[in-house]
C-alpha cells in the first residue's frame, strides 16, 4: 500500500502552474486536497511520474460573490463549506450537501474542484453541482472558458479538460427567493460512495426546475426542463404531482437497463422532491444511512 | 525502517515539520505519506496504519489543528505544517477526559483503532457540544472498531460531551481558519524531483493463466448492443477475422496465435487517471450457421496484482431495418486485486460502453472501405512496444 515513487512540484502562482503542466511530461497528475487520488496512489492504481500540488496557488483558495454568482476556487474544501467560511447564496443548500461528503478527516483536507475534476459518478459535487445549474471556470496557457458542469463531466472518471488546463474555480448561482432544493444520497454504510442519489432544484412560482439522479455507472442523467416529472407543470404542488413513472422512463432512454437499480434510484429521487417539499434542517446534514 | 525512509538519498525532500510541538526535519521521498514519516521517521509509532487508503480511520492526526487521514496526506503535501499526533496529546485536556471516559466504558480492547479513535472524538468534543447519539455514531462513522461493537466508544464521547457541556464550555468551530486543505499553507514554491527519473518498469512476465475452464461462473455481467448499417452476412464475416477486427478495438494488441482457436496479447484499460494492462491469453469459438461466437480469456496486469477472467458471447442478427445488422454481445467476467478494490460494477460498465462505441465506429468505417481512425486519447502501449501491431478482438469489456 505505498505509492510507486513520484516528484511533487508546489508552484505558488497560477501563472507558474500552467507553465509547468504545459512541459509537464506525460505521467503528470494534478492533485489538490488527495482524498481521492491518494487512494488510488497508494493502491498503485495510478502510476504518475510528476505529481503537481495546485494548493499553494493563492487564486484557488479563494471565494467570492460575484453578483449572483458565488465563485469557489477549485482549492475550497468541503469543511469551508460545512463550517460556513465560505458565502452562501443556496439557503444552505451546499453546507447541507458538504457536511455529508465521507468523514471530518477527508472534509478537513478534500476538495470541491478535486472532487469535480476527478468526476467520480457517485460523488456528491459531481451530482448536486449539475443540479444546481453551476458552471465550472477552466484555464489554460491560451486562455480561460467557462462550461456548465453537466458538459464538463463526460463520463466515470471523464472530464473535458484539455492537457495542458485546469479547473480553476466552480460557479454556483444563487438559489432564487422561493426556489426548493432537495438532495437526498442512498449508502448502506455512512460516508461510502452512494449507491443512488437524487436532486432537484425546482422554481414553483416560475414554473420550471432541473432534476437529477447520479451514481448512475456515467456522468449523472439530467433532466433539464424537469416538468415532465411532475405531470409537465412544475406549482407550489410539485410533490403531490411526482409522477415516478416519468422517472423510471427517463433512467430507462438513459440506459439503465437493471429495474431494480431504476426503483433504486426512482425512489430516492422520490424522497429528494420530498425533501425540497419539506426540507427538515435536523435530518438533512446526516447522511440517509444515519 | 521502511526504504522510503532510508539514509538520506537523492530522491528525498528534506521535509520541515512542528511535530507535537517540536520543530523536526526529516528527509522523505515524496511518495512517503504522513504517517510513515511519523513512524518509521520520527518513532512516533502511536499513529496506527490500517487500511492504508482512507477508510479505517486508524492513522487520524491533527494537521494544523484538524483531523486528517495521515495515509492520504503525503510529505510534499504538509511541508511547513504542525502535526499533533497522540503522543502529543498527552497533556491534552480533553483527550485526558477521552482516557478517563473510554477507560471507565471499555471503549477498547486490541487498541488498534484507539489512537485514530480518540483524535476524531475529541474533534466531535470540540465542535459538537450538543450532539446526540446518533450525531456522535455519525461522526465516528470514518474510524472502524473491530473489537467494542462501537457501544462503549459512543458512550464514552457522549458522557464527555455532557460533562463539558455542563461545565458550560462552549464549541470550537474553526471559523476563522483559511480556507484549502488543512496542512498546505499558503506561499511556499516546493520542488522535490525524482532521481533518477522513473524508468518504464521492464514488464514482469505475467502470471500463469489457469486454464480456461467451460465451467467459469463470471461474478458481474452485462449486456451490450452495437448497431451497424451494413448486412449480418458482411459483418459476421468480419467478426471471423481477429486481425481486422482487432485492429478496430482501442487498446488491444495481439502477440501470438500459438493455435488457430488460441490468442495471446493484451488490452490497455484506461479509466480516468487509472491506466493498466491486461496480457494474458484467449480462446476463440464460432458457430457459423447460429452465427454466434464466444471469446474466454483470462489475464494479469503487469506486476501480476489484479487479475482478470471474462467471456464475451456475441451473436449476429438482423438490424431494425433491411440490410443492417444488430450484434448482441453478452459480456461475463471477474475481477480481483487492487484494481477490484477500487473499482465497481457500473465504472467498468461505463468503459465497456464507451470502448464498445468506439469499436462500433472502427467496425462500421472497416465496413464501409475506409481506414479506421487512429484511436484518439489512448497512450503508447507502454508495456507492449515492439511488440506486433495487429489487435484482438478478444479482449473486449476486460476491465
């Protein structure tokens, strides 16, 4: 269990880092907070030659509002979040979805952009950030682009990002006045990678709302004009009119041929519109397994 | 002493550290995490090693103050940074009212986990003066007891919390804390180089492949459909010639044919930043008037850690329309080692879809008289260069 040996290289400014993953030989892996890598460091299920340490980048440490949009640099971890030492601009809703990500030690020192970039279809950012309709911010030597998280993710462990670029920051806009949000994972063991998650961020008074269900085997299936869900009208009444046949159908053209893993999944995005009809602030920081 | 941490060598950082108070330099490869350097490094042997990859909770030390996996954590990471580690709270209040709690409740019996244990505990003392039971089994979930079945343990924590709580000792949040991972603070360049660069490791031979026995029960499965525009009879033929349709299947590449029904080579697996590769061998079978097939194979990555098994039974009909075709494939296989440890069921699903997409785009432009593509994002064949450059159909969904 210990890793097959690698240089690490720490560059202090952005400018430095883009530098050196440009020359970066092949074997070249970014790393931030490690929670993810390191397992598969320490298993040798990865093998780089260079490891390239993006924390001590001051940028990516950074978060900010920037009207709507609330800025979280790719470094922030998902204690920041917990903790409330970042803004909030989702009524909560990150906090509540940060402070159930694994366990305090992993939270302590994993990282919202590592988490993303690493795209594990079972995490939880890989899912709630597509949900939330958030953007990720990408820079390389040529220059920066912007792109919603649902085209950022293109499969299990899959991301659109160039070899010379990285995630610098994610955008997450504000949860409107009156909007619900609910967030449901399904684990038999509490912290474990989900075995099915659901999300919904829905807008009754504007009649519209996207929904998700991840830790699905690739990038999770997003329904962006949810109203098909609730019997094509998204009211004050959305959860009454929850139609899990609609979702059933959606994970069906998704793919997911198993029916036992569509009920699985059917059923706790059942309980995530359930949760956004009702939100119980004592429940929704533990985990579904608590 | 692990050779991570032998003499001081060349490919070793001279790692400064405030160790329990102390202010320390030790020299570490990079590769070493933090709890090797504390033990084998420092002595400080009361940081247990467990699972070595996050779960058990064993290695939990504080890092500037914060409970983090020592295994996860590697020297380059904490460069500059103050660990506490058990021996350190010695004199620690709370962890002495920990003692005393999980003394009198029989918190522990082996010990094993009772380091990592009392390091989260006296986090969820500090943050969580209100929490209840299941609060407090929540946030002991990470760190796994094999001996107490948990019972004392909570009810040590929970009779601390309580007898703080009502001396009316207020919680610790951390708010004020920077934000980024605990541990890497802000500013200081790094540059610890590999020498001498990491060779390509000559590939071990792989292991000895059982034989193929009929009677292989696989232990996951999964179904695959590939449509093509182009006849049954046309793509049937196709499928009977390992050379051509090799050439369409990403990563593969194959050796030796020591028999007309018998294959050796390998398949290059890429999933994300997870990169290995299978050789092994392979039998082929054909039915020409079912027009089905099937391909047995069996392999081992290079060190010989992960191993694989699989079948692919495919069968040639009729598409939806006239003149096309449907290929039902029926993929059976298990998997074992590190790379079982990590990876689940729907990952390899994932891969197998996508490789099967980009060998559904080969077979149909060989089909259609134009050169396949070369295909795109694989890297060199790092273990198998030199080697022949037909491909094998065989390996396909050996993930």
């Amino acid at each position: 269990m210990k890793p097959a040996a690698f240089a690490w290289e720490r560059p202090d400014s952005l400018p430095a880092l883009l530098a050196r993953l440009a020359e970066a030989p092949a074997g070249v892996k970014l790393i931030a907070g490690g929670q993810s890598l390191g397992p598969m460091l320490n298993l040798r299920l990865v093998e780089p030659s260079l490891i390239l340490d993006i924390t001590g980048v001051p940028e990516l440490r950074e978060a900010r509002v920037e009207g709507d949009t609330l800025v979280l640099g790719a470094c922030v971890t998902h204690a920041d979040l917990e903790d409330g030492r970042v803004p909030d601009l989702t009524g909560g809703a990150l906090r509540r979805v940060a402070a159930a990500i694994a366990y305090r030690p992993v939270r302590n020192r994993g990282t919202i952009g590592g988490s993303l970039a690493h795209a594990d279809p079972a995490a939880d950012w890989v899912s709630a950030l597509t949900a939330l309709g958030a953007e990720v911010e990408i820079a390389g030597r040529t220059g920066r682009r912007a792109l919603p998280v649902e085209r950022f993710v293109t499969g299990a462990l899959t991301v659109a990002l160039g070899p010379d670029e990285i995630l610098l920051a994610v955008r997450v806009p504000a949860l409107p006045a009156g909007a619900a949000w609910g967030y449901v994972k399904h684990c038999t063991k509490i912290g474990e990678f989900a075995h099915a998650i659901g999300a919904v961020r829905l807008e009754p008074g504007a009649g519209r709302g996207r929904a998700v269900i991840g830790a699905v085997e690739g990038p999770p299936v997003l329904l962006a004009d949810a109203r098909p869900l609730f019997g094509g009208r998204i009211g004050p009444d959305f959860a009454a009119r929850f139609d899990p046949r609609a979702a059933d159908l959606a994970l069906r053209e998704a793919g997911m041929a198993d029916a036992v893993e569509r009920h699985i999944h059917v059923t706790v995005l059942g309980r995530a519109v359930a949760a956004a009809a009702d939100p119980d602030p004592r429940a929704d920081t533990l985990p579904e397994a608590a | 002493m692990s050779a991570a941490l032998a003499e001081p060598g060349p490919s070793r950082m001279a790692l400064a550290l405030t160790v329990n108070g102390r202010a320390v330099r030790v020299a570490a490869e990079p590769r070493s995490h933090l709890g090797d350097v504390l033990r084998d490094g420092l002595d400080l042997t009361g940081t247990h090693l467990g699972c070595e990859h996050g779960v058990c909770g064993a290695c939990t030390v504080l890092l500037d103050g914060e409970p983090v996996r020592a295994c996860l954590t590697f020297a380059g990471a904490c460069a500059g940074a103050a660990v506490t580690t058990i021996e350190g709270l010695d004199t620690d209040a709370i962890a002495g009212e920990l003692r005393a709690a999980f003394n009198r409740e029989h918190a522990l019996q082996c010990g094993y986990c009772t380091p990592g244990m009392l390091v989260a505990a006296r986090d969820l003392v500090l943050r969580l003066p209100e929490a209840d039971e299941r609060r407090i089994r929540v946030g002991l979930s990470g760190n796994l007891c094999r001996c107490t079945g948990y019972a004392g343990i909570v009810r040590a924590v929970m009779a601390v919390i309580a007898d703080r709580r009502g001396r009316g000792i207020p919680s610790e949040t951390g708010a004020e804390r920077a934000l980024g991972p605990v541990g890497a603070g802000v500013g200081a360049a790094l540059v610890a180089p590999l020498h001498p660069p990491a060779d390509p490791v000559a590939p071990a031979a792989p292991a000895a492949v059982a034989d193929l026995s009929d009677a292989f029960a696989p232990a996951q499965g999964f179904t695959q459909v590939l449509d093509l525009a182009h006849p049954p009879e046309a793509v049937f033929a196709l499928l009977g010639d390992i050379a051509a349709v090799a050439a369409c299947l990403p990563g593969a590449v194959l050796t030796a044919r020591p028999t007309p029904d018998t294959v050796e080579g390998g398949l290059q697996v890429r999933i994300g930043p997870i990169a290995t590769t299978f050789r092994g061998r392979a039998r082929i079978g054909r039915d020409e008037v079912a027009r089905t097939g099937a391909v047995h194979g069996a392999g081992t990555d290079a060190g010989g850690r992960s191993a694989t098994e699989g079948r692919i039974r495919y069968r040639v009909g009729a598409g939806p329309t006239p003149g096309t075709t449907r290929v039902e494939l029926d993929v059976g296989y298990t998997l074992t080692g590190p790379l079982a440890q990590f990876g689940r069921p729907g990952l390899v699903r994932d891969l197998a879809g996508r490789i099967a997409a980009e060998f559904c785009r080969n077979l149909d432009a060989r089909l259609s008289g134009v050169e396949a593509p070369a295909p795109a994002g694989l890297n060199p064949l790092r273990l198998l260069l030199g080697l022949a450059r037909a491909r094998l159909a065989a390996w396909l969904g050996r993930a």
